[in-house]
C-alpha cells in the first residue's frame, strides 16, 4: 500500500459527460501528479500540483482540469468525454517539488467511455 | 528533449534464472533514475531510484540497476527470478520543469516467467 488513495477505481461513462477523479496523497506530501495511462500512449504525465499550486504541465487537453485543495487532496476534471479518453488514470504524491523527490502512485481509477 | 528507451517489450525467464531488462536514457545532465514495477491491475511500485553517489543501487524484492553513464543505461536485474516477479517494468526519468517535475516513462517491458 503506497499511502495514496484514488476513487473511484473504476469508472464508465457515456460520450460527452463530465466525470471528477479525486486523490489523497500520503500524509505529508504536498506534491500531487496526475498521470494516464493507455495503450497507445503509455504513461503520459498529464500535470502536478504543489501545496495548493500548479507547478507542472504536460500534454493535459485543455477539457481536463485539475486542482489541489487545502486539505491537500487533488481532483481532475474530465469533461466533453471522448472514446479515447478511456484510460487509466494515476495520481502520484511525493514530499517535494524538485526532481530528486520519487513518486509514490495509487492503484489508479479505470475511466471507460462507452 | 529527455527520454528512455527499453527496446525489450516482452521478456520470458524461466523461473530461478537471473534477469536483466534493459534502459537507455536520454539526458543532458545527471539524471535522477527510476525503476517501477506494475502488477496486473495494480498501480505502479517504486522498486529503486538513483540520484547520485554509488552507481549500483539496490532495491526491494532484490533487484538491483546499475548507472553507466557511459552506456547511457540503468539496467536493472535479477540473479533469481520467483514466479510472482511476473509483470510489466517501467524505467523513468525525471525532468525539471518550470517550478516542478515530471517522470518521463519508457514503454515498458512485459516480463513472463515459465514454471
């Protein structure tokens, strides 16, 4: 058990709904990442929130959004859903922002759009 | 722009055989490296990282990578595999950027192990 809760685990959904992922980081991180994983894509970094900031984004389609709350946990948003969003999706915590921090994941929420 | 590459995408090992999956990186300054290791349906585990200092890091469920930077390689091994080593290996770097960072992830290598 890494200390990183993710729900649901398993989520499907139609074409064009809106559907919210939610992470809670292990106690004391104030880094959360947002990863997807899909088949034809891999393990793609989506974006990372430090202490209730962005701090970095990658390739996240402008219908995703994130945030950290003050509680620390993290939500991200997906919106207008296609057939190819369906991915896994990961959060990750860690206790820094910088690169010598490692990132510990959660099992992950399975989107299926159907 | 930083990457890795496993150019092995299915490995099979017989059970009690040692292992070597293979990592080449991608990056202009030291890299901090990462081995992780997902189980069917599972999340991914951190098995070990390096970041500096001895270039033979240990991990958990005893593995070990080697860093040569000559090589432009983190290879992570086994001296004896157990069935339940069967599962999918991601190799990461991470990259800087802006005020945060980023793994960057390699392909994966799926490992099967014969009984």
């Amino acid at each position: 058990d890494s200390g990183v809760t993710q729900t649901p685990k398993h989520l499907i959904t139609a074409t064009g709904q809106r559907v919210t992922l939610r992470c809670s980081p292990r106690s004391g991180d104030l880094s959360v990442y947002w990863y997807q994983q899909s088949l034809d894509q891999g393990l793609q970094f989506l974006i990372q929130y430090y202490n209730g900031e962005e701090r970095a984004k990658g390739n996240i389609l402008e219908r995703f959004s994130a945030q950290q709350f003050p509680d620390l946990h993290s939500e991200l948003n997906l919106s207008s859903l296609e057939l190819g969003d369906s991915a896994l999706y990961f959060c990750a915590s860690s206790g820094g922002a910088g690169a010598n921090t490692e990132a510990f994941f959660g099992q992950g929420t399975r989107l299926t759009v159907v | 722009a930083q990457s890795v590459t496993q150019p092995d995408i299915h490995i099979t090992v017989s059970e009690g055989a040692s292992l070597e999956l293979r990592c080449n990186y991608s990056y202009g300054a030291t890299p901090y490296l990462f081995w992780y290791v997902q189980s069917p349906g599972q999340g991914l585990q951190l098995l070990l990282k390096y970041f500096s200092g001895d270039t033979l890091v240990q991990g958990i469920k005893g593995f070990e990578a080697e860093f040569k930077r000559s090589q432009s390689s983190f290879n992570l091994r086994k001296p004896s595999v157990h069935w339940s080593d069967a599962a999918e290996y991601f190799c990461a770097v991470v990259r800087l950027t802006g005020g945060g960072n980023k793994l960057t992830f390699g392909t994966g290598t799926q490992l099967k192990v014969e009984l």
